[in-house]
C-alpha cells in the first residue's frame, strides 16, 4: 500500500512534533497491517475479562515507544501496554500511547482498529494522531489548529434532524458501566434505536471519535474509555467543530464516559442520560 508523504497528509502548518507523531504511527502501521488475522485463544492474553491483547499490540508499542524516546528523550510514555512507560516532572509532555485501539476486533481478523499516539502538556491534550492503517487514513489535529483526514480539513455534520443522524455506541462488558446506571445507559442506547437512523458499534473507540469529526457519525458514547483510546480523537472532534464531555455534560478528566457529537446533536444526546424521576 503506497502512502503520499507525510506533509501532503497534514495541516500545512503542522508542528515538527505532529510530523514525528504521523511518521511513527504510519510506520507502526506497516506492521500492524500486514499481521492481521484471526489468531486462537492460546494466541491471545486475557488481561481482564473480555480485554485481550495479542503479540502485535506489544510489538506495534515497542515501535512507537522507541520512535518517541529518540525524538524526545525528555518526555514522560505512557502506553496502553506499558512497554516501555517512564514518568517525569510534572511539568513534563506525556505521550499516550494506544497501539491497537479495537484488539477484539484486531485478533479476529477483522480489518477495522485504531492506532494513535497524543501529546498532552500542563494537562491539556495539545496534538495527536488516529491511524487507520486497513483504509491508509490518517487523522491528526493539533490545538488551535483544525482537524485533518490525509491532509484534508474536516468538520463535524451539521444535522440537527434526529431522524437523519447516525450514532455510535459502546456496547459495554459486565461492569464497565460506571458513570450511570446501566439502565440508564442502555435506554440511551433504546433511545437511539427509536429515533434515529441508525446506532453502530463499530469496535474501536478511537475512530469512531474520529469520525465525528469527520462527519461520517453525528455522535458517539461510551463509558470507561483511558485518555490512549479518546484523546486524540476528541481533540479531532472539538478541533472540527464538535463538543465532548461526559454523559453529564461535565468536563472530560482521566479514565471517564465520553459523549462527542456535533454541536447539532449534543444537546439531544446529552438529554438521553440525565437521570429521570
């Protein structure tokens, strides 16, 4: 698969460490891509029940980790898998790492799963990168300056048509369900299904987020996501346009729920989780 080099795929005024970020991630890719397929159950690790983690998410994060530590051997690593992680002052970058964001769906064989990689300074994300390496899409943002799918600006949709919209939703494992009641999380989910034209549970997180801001969902939810599944991809979404908080409408901290939606449809998604007497 042949790839347009990393400045045509940008923002035109995309930093040096966005470009690192892309560079590695699509060489991370590589990898990635040319190892799907369904493995076995002894191929797999369970890490908790139903999270499962495959050689190719240890390998894909060793490339990742390795790339970060040469370019800023000053920055603090964060990977999903810990491979390589190391902290630092408090003032210090950290770059979160996720290297197979959708693994269930990656050790199947099934060709849709996330790569990213984000930057986040003073507590704040300021860039990150969301690799689709089956369709060679690369979704980047940095802080004030746009959202991008392979060097193009995107935006959000504009749709305020309930009945016109499509929805992305997590279908949560026993448990995972912590924000609200899962009662309440699975009639947002009814809600869904009953107004609008479609829900899709598509696997992994990070693009879906992504492609909120890319138009191609109006909204997404789901509960127990870590900043290495949502970050860069909710940067993606406000950078486009869009809104992110929790289902409470609250501010997004840490391991949380995330709501992203267009700025049309926030507000009706938002109404499906408050709690009702």
């Amino acid at each position: 698969m042949t790839s347009s080099p990393i400045s045509a795929r940008l923002s035109p005024t995309a930093s040096f460490r966005l470009v690192v970020l892309a560079e590695t991630v699509l060489r991370a890719g590589e990898t990635a891509r040319g190892s799907l397929r369904r493995r076995t159950s002894q191929e797999m690790l369970a890490k908790a029940p139903r999270d499962y983690q495959t050689e190719i998410d240890l390998a894909v994060e060793r490339i990742i980790v390795d790339e970060m530590t040469k370019a800023f051997p000053d920055y603090a690593i964060q990977g999903e898998e810990a491979v390589g992680n190391r902290t630092a002052g408090p003032e210090t970058p950290v770059i979160y790492i996720d290297p197979i964001d959708g693994t269930t769906n990656y050790a199947w064989g099934v060709p849709h799963f996330g790569m990213t990689i984000s930057i986040v300074e003073s507590g704040r994300l300021v860039m990150g990168v969301v690799y689709d390496a089956m369709q060679d899409e690369l979704f980047s943002a940095e802080i004030g300056g746009g959202a991008y799918l392979n060097g193009e600006r995107i935006h959000c949709a504009d749709v305020g048509d309930v009945e016109n919209v499509l929805v992305g939703a997590g279908l949560p494992i026993p448990g995972q369900v912590t924000a609200v009641a899962e009662e309440t999380y699975f009639e947002a989910i009814k809600r869904l299904m009953a107004n609008t034209a479609g829900v899709r549970r598509l696997g992994s997180a990070a693009l879906s987020i992504a492609y909120v801001a890319c138009g191609r969902l109006d909204g997404f939810f789901e509960d127990g996501l870590a900043i290495h599944d949502f970050g860069a991809s909710a940067l993606m979404v406000e950078e486009a346009g869009g809104i992110v908080t929790r289902f409470s409408g609250a501010k997004v901290v840490g391991k949380s729920d995330i709501l992203a939606a267009s700025k049309a449809l926030h507000p009706w998604l938002l109404e499906g989780f408050q709690i009702r007497t």
